[in-house]
C-alpha cells in the first residue's frame, strides 16, 4: 500500500483556501473575538478590584466593631468600678453614721445613768441625814433628860475634844 502523496495543486489550493479563511476570520471573527475576550478579562480585574476593596473594607469594619467593642467592654468596667466604689463609700458612711449615733446613745446612757446615780445619792444622803437627826435627837432627849447623864455626856466630849 502505498500512501498518497499530495500534488503541488492540492497544497497550494489548501494553503489558499486557509489564506482566504485566515483572512476573513481576521477581519470578521477575531476582533469581536479579542474584544469579547478583554472585555472578560476587564471585568475579572474590576471584580477582583472591587472584592479586595470589599476585604479591605471590612477589614476595617471588623476592626471598627473590635475597637467599638473594646470601649465597651472599657465602659462597662469602669461603670461597675464606678458603682462598687460608690457601694462601699455608701456602706462605710452608713456604718460611720450607725457608730457615730451609737457613741451617741452610750454618752446619753452613761450621762443619764450618772445623773440618776447622782440623784440617787443626794436622795439616800438626804434620807440617812434626816434619819440620823432623828436617831440623834431621840438619843439626845434621852441622855439629857437625866442630869447625871448630861454631866457624863459634857465631861466625855470635853475628854475627847483635848485628845483630838
């Protein structure tokens, strides 16, 4: 078997007919083909362009909201700073107050219980005093309603009044 070997005729008309078909796809087919093509291409760059922003853009968003959160968080400890120390300011008065008014009610006891003291005292001395007047002047009455007894009485005082 022998292959076919290709006249000179049919390669020049086939390299003619691809000429001619090169040509017209040229001048028909492949800019609409390479306009399409790099319009595509313009259109991944600029979806591309717009995604990385899109990321970039919330990046920063992210960021935003981390450092929005942050203060938050920042505010909220200082607000519940701020309350315990008003809490324990709140409780150290109130127990400065109670220990103040309680001082105040022992003073007031101690004074009351002083001067009921004292009143009680004058009151016992003044009971003893007019008891012992009376014991004295029936002691008197009886020693001095006997003339002996009265002499007796002088000369005893008189003894102990050079002995002090």
């Amino acid at each position: 078997m022998e292959l076919i070997k290709p006249g000179f005729g049919l390669v020049f008309w086939s390299l003619v007919t691809f000429a001619i078909l090169l040509f017209i796809l040229r001048k028909f087919a492949w800019k609409p083909i390479l306009g399409a093509v790099e319009d595509r291409e313009e259109g991944i760059r600029t979806a591309l362009a717009s995604a990385e922003s899109a990321r970039k853009e919330m990046e920063n968003l992210k960021a935003d909201n981390e450092r929005i959160l942050q203060e938050a968080r920042n505010e909220r400890e200082a607000m519940l700073k701020d309350a315990r120390d008003m809490k324990n300011k709140i409780i150290s008065d109130a127990k400065e107050e109670a220990q103040t008014q309680a001082s105040k009610m022992i003073e007031q006891a101690q004074a009351a219980i002083e001067s009921e003291k004292k009143a009680a005292m004058a009151e016992l001395k003044s009971h003893v005093a007019g008891l012992s007047i009376d014991i004295a002047e029936k002691v008197v009455r009886e020693e001095l309603s006997n003339k002996d007894k009265q002499l007796k009485l002088v000369e005893n005082m008189l003894g102990e009044a050079t002995l002090n």
